[in-house]
C-alpha cells in the first residue's frame, strides 16, 4: 500500500486528505483521529452493502452505531438529516461523538450537515466513496441539504477532521457515476491549472480505464487545487467562488431535469460549456473544453426543459447579490473570474439551448 497525505491548511483546523490503495485492506487506523472511541457512520444502501464490514476493521471499538440511509440524490433532504440526528439523540451522542460518512457527495453531505447541527457541532470523517466525492465534495467543508426550491440552500460550513479516500472503492463505482467524477477534475483544470488541463487531454483514455497510477494522480492533483483555494477563502469570500464553474447552470439543470434525473457531474459538464461559451476565449479553447468533456463521455448539451423553467431555476443561485446573478466564466482555458457584468443578451441565447 503507498499512501500521500496533502493538508488543507485553516489554522487550527487544518486537517490531512489521505489517498491510498488498500486502505481498508490495510486496517488504516482512523481511530488516532478521533477524539472518541464513539462513532456513528452513516452510509447509504448502496455503499453501505460494500464497504461498511470493511470500514467497521479500521475502528476496532465496539462503540461503532451506523445509519443506513435509502440511495439517491432526491433524499438529501432535511427529513433525511433530521434521521441522522435522531440517530444521534438514540446513541446518546456527546460532544465527542465523531459522525463519519461513507459514500458519495449525498451521504457526505447530509452527514456532515447532521454533524454541523447536532450539539452546535461534533467531529466529522469523510470517507469518499465516489469519484466525485474524492475529488470535490469531501473536501473543503461545504455541507447541506436541498430544499424544494433550490439546490444546497440549506447548509452549513463544517470542515471534517481527515478526508479518507481509499481508492480501490472506485472499482464498484458505476461507469455514469465515475464519468461524471471526471467532470469536476476537468473542472480543477479549465479555472486554474492549464498544465494539468493538458494532462488531461493527453490522459483521459487511461482515466477511463482507471489506472491506478493516473487515477490516483488526478485525484491528489484536484484536491491539491481545492485544499488551496478553501485554505485561501474558507466561506467564499471571493476565489473559492471559482469552484462554481459550471454549477450555476448546472444546478438549474438538475434542478429543472428533476433532482436525480441528471447526475451532478453531467450536469457541471454542461454548465461548464455554458459558462464556456459566454466567456471571452478563442474557437479553439471552446473546442479543446468540448472535445476533454466529450472524449469523458459526458453531454455538451443542456436537456430541452426549456429556456423559462431553467431561468427560473437559476434565479436561486447563491452567487446572486444585490439581485444580480454573478457567473464564473473563463479569461482564457486555466484562469476563471467572477462577474456580474456579462451580456445579458448571451446569457438569453445560451439558457435557450434549453428550448431544444
Ligand atoms: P452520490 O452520492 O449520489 O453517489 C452516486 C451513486 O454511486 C449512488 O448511487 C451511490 O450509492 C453510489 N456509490 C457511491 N460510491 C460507490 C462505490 N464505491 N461503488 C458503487 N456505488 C457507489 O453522488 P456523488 O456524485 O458522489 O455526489 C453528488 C452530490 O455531491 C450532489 O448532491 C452535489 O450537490 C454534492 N456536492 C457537494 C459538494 C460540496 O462541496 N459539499 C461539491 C460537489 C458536489
Ligand atoms: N464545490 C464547490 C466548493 O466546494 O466550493
């Protein structure tokens, strides 16, 4: 087993991302980076059904609770956090009480909310499961739910204590789901990083096949890019706005498609090239954005749920300020800002791609 540490630096909450092969395997002694042997782990179904007798070997306390949570983007939800809650009520849960999540960005995300919540806050473990999760949401502190009338709206910043990425759980990973994973590493590339943007180009095939090796090197690199710019900007202040690429757009298609119908990654592919294409770059950068985001087998084009509904939808963005929609769109492929002056006549035309 090699495994690389990276820290995300916050002070005194500064915590280790741990990447590895054969973690679990390996019996990783998560137990050092808890303040008590009391732990509830929260999973899904899905992940909980492959992974959590493995997980349950490298915390050897019989004082290990879980929750299984039922699978699927449509139950991050309020009521779904609230049952984690109460799941930590029923333990008697103390302030020591670490919550650990097992699975992709829902579970991460509702179990890290619960954590923020319960008691004003306990400690929290992320244990990423999904390609996506590996490289995005287990990073960075961002937790919540989403509400009938937007995606995330309700949330809280709660940063975990380690971020645990044991890479041999992507081999379950369903092919859509590890494609859409490839959407927020092609992300990391086009905001700031062209020399890895180009590695992507020339190494997309291999990730598709998931070599370990290329795999294990574009995962370290996006968290690399993320752990700099959380420690940059913890709440969003400023630059970790730039992480938003696509999503404006992208949360309204999810939002407008039905939560679940598009997975969050095809959803960010799109928006991305939407941003793209109202952003000031040559012919040539919008092909390259199009041709890696294709060549990863994820859409271009928006779903045709119309151009009314998906303005609509984008009307709850939590970049809007002083009622203006602020976007992040590309100076050039690897440098990305955020503006609220843009034509709103592009805005119109690209969100009417939606008309089909
Ligand atoms: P997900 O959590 O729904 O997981 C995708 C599917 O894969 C699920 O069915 C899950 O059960 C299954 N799965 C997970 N790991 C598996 C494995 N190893 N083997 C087999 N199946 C496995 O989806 P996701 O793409 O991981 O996360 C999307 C969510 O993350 C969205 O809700 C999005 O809003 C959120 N998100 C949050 C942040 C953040 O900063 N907090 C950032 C990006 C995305
Ligand atoms: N996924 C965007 C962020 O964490 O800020």
């Amino acid at each position: 087993m090699s495994e690389q540490a990276l820290t995300v630096d916050l002070g005194n909450r500064s915590y280790p991302i741990v990447i590895g092969r054969g973690l679990f395997r390996n019996r990783f002694d998560l137990e050092t980076f808890l303040p008590s042997d009391k732990c509830l782990v929260v999973t899904n179904e899905t992940v909980g059904s492959l992974y959590l007798e493995s997980l349950r070997e490298c915390l050897p306390s019989s004082k290990v609770r879980s929750i299984t949570l039922p699978d699927g983007e449509k139950y991050k939800t309020l009521s779904t956090a609230r049952s984690v809650i109460d799941e930590l009520v029923e333990a008697k849960a103390d302030r020591k009480t670490s919550v650990i999540a097992l699975g992709g960005g829902v579970i991460g995300d509702i179990a890290g909310f619960a954590a923020a919540c319960y008691m004003r806050g306990v400690p929290f473990v992320q244990i990423p499961t999904t390609l996506l999760a590996q490289v995005d949401s287990s990073v960075g502190g961002k937790t919540g739910v989403n509400h009938p009338a937007g995606k995330n709206l309700i949330g809280a910043f709660h940063q975990p204590r380690i971020v645990l990425i044991e890479t041999e759980t992507l081999c379950t990973l369903p092919d859509r789901e590890f494609r859409a994973g490839l959407a927020e590493v092609i992300k990391y590339g086009a905001i700031v990083d062209i020399e890895f943007f180009v590695w992507l180009e020339e190494h997309i095939e291999t990730l598709l096949e998931r070599d370990p090796e290329a795999l294990t090197y574009a995962i370290r690199r996006s968290c690399e890019i993320k752990a700099g710019v959380v420690a940059q900007d913890e709440c969003e202040a400023g630059k970790r706005a730039l992480l938003n690429f696509g999503h404006t757009f992208g949360h309204a298609i999810e939002k407008s498609a039905g939560y679940g119908e598009w997975l969050h990654g095809e959803a960010v592919a799109v928006g991305m090239m939407m941003a793209a294409s109202m952003s000031e770059i040559s012919d040539d950068e919008l092909d390259r954005l199009s041709a890696l985001i294709c060549a990863a087998g994820l859409p271009v084009i928006p779903p045709c749920v119309g151009a009314d509904k998906l303005k609509a939808a984008m009307r709850t963005d939590k970049k809007i300020q002083s009622n203006k929609l602020r976007l992040v769109l590309l100076r050039a492929l690897g440098s990305a800002f955020v503006t609220s002056e843009y034509s709103q006549d592009r805005l119109l035309e690209v969100v009417s791609r939606a008309d089909g």
